[in-house]
C-alpha cells in the first residue's frame, strides 16, 4: 500500500478491509484512452437518473475536470484548507452550493472558477454520474464531467483550497492504490472506497465517485 499522506482517517473500532482489489487482472486498456473513456461516460449519462435532492439535503454540484495525459486520461484534483467546518484537508473536485437559481452545472462551472482559475471556456461538459449524498455536509452532490483541451496550468485561488494536483485515471486501479473498507455492524454498515496515492489519500464522496467513473470504464 502506497503512504497516503498524513491526512487523519476517523474510522471506527469495527473496520472489514476486503483482501483483494477486484481490479487485479482486468484489461485496463480502457482507462489508458481518453477517448475510449469518454464515449463511455457519455453513454453512461444517458441512464442516468435526475432526482431532485431531499427537502433537508444542501443542492451541490463538483466538476470533475479531466483531460488526454501522457498515460491516457488524467483527472485535477483539489485539497481542502484545514480551516474548512466540513472535509477538512480532505482530497475533493472543485464544488460546491448551488446559489439562488442556478442549474448543478452552472454551480459546477461557477466553483472551478472561483476555486481553481478553471475558465468554463476551456471545459467540454461530457457527462454526468450517478448524483450522491453525503452524510456530514448532508450534501447531495450532481458530478459533471469536463474536458479540459489540454493539461492545465491550475492554481488554488480561494482560502477554501491549498493545493490542486492532477492524477492518471490508470493510477487508480494499481494493486497499491485502491482498498475497498466497510465500516461499523449490519444494519449500520458503511462502504469505503480509498484510494492511497504516494502524498495524499483520497475517500469519502470523492471516493464513490472514482470508483463509478472506473467502473464504467471496465464494464464490459
């Protein structure tokens, strides 16, 4: 398993970490396209279903910014400040509160912007995944996927970010990288998807949404 970084993982006294990574011995040959990868997020999109969020849930929306690397599609990833209420020094996409009015892509687009100097010009919306929630923030989350025409060259603009780095989707699925925790006792179990990379470990909301966007890539 790859270090991780130094950020604090509150698990609980009753952790089941699966033995295996099911993405041991698959073709990967997928998520080394970028164009591979889009055609199937796209089509992907087109099932997905648009469920407004509940009466007490926070309407957001993340963009998740990728682009063709030199090993094939690369995501941009954001890190909390540490002096954030919620997911602090946590590894996420650039989002957040829709404003008054506005649409999840709009927020989207918006966000990137404020946070990460992201021009909504550069960015060809492809998709969208599965909308999420989150139980903190009690956050329901819409993911739009961009394309960016080229690498960025992306800085944290605002307090509410101190770094922003970029990995290859191919990284994901290494044996060291992706570990699949179930926290707590049935009926109160909770699923986990962690990826540990050499300075940073990335879950939680940010988690479940890497773990769709290879799933997608491998399903057959």
């Amino acid at each position: 398993m790859r270090p991780g970084g130094d950020q604090v993982i509150p698990r609980p006294t009753t952790v089941w970490v699966r033995p295996n990574n099911p993405f041991n011995n698959l073709d990967h040959s997928v998520l080394r396209s970028t164009d591979m990868l889009i055609e199937r997020i796209k089509k992907f999109s087109t099932t997905v279903q648009h469920v407004p969020p509940a009466p007490d849930a926070r309407a957001s929306a993340v963009l998740i910014p990728m682009f063709d690397g030199e090993s094939g599609p690369e995501l941009v990833f954001t890190r909390r400040s540490q002096d954030l209420t919620n997911h602090k020094g946590e590894i996420s996409f650039p989002g957040g509160r829709l404003d008054g009015g506005e649409s999840a892509l709009d927020a989207a687009l918006r966000e990137a912007h404020e946070e990460i100097d992201l021009d909504p010009k550069h960015v060809e919306i492809i998709g969208q995944l599965t909308p999420l929630n989150t139980y903190v923030s009690k956050s329901h989350i819409v993911p739009i996927i961009g394309l960016l025409k080229d690498k960025p060259s992306l800085h944290a603009r605002n307090a509410e970010v101190d770094r922003v780095f970029t990995v290859p989707v191919v990284d994901l699925v290494r044996a060291d990288t992706y570990a699949e925790e179930q926290w707590g006792e049935p009926p109160n179990q909770f699923r986990f998807h962690f990826f540990h990379l050499d300075d940073e470990t990335i879950w939680g909301a940010t988690g479940r949404m890497l773990y769709q966007i290879i799933s997608i890539g491998l399903a057959n």
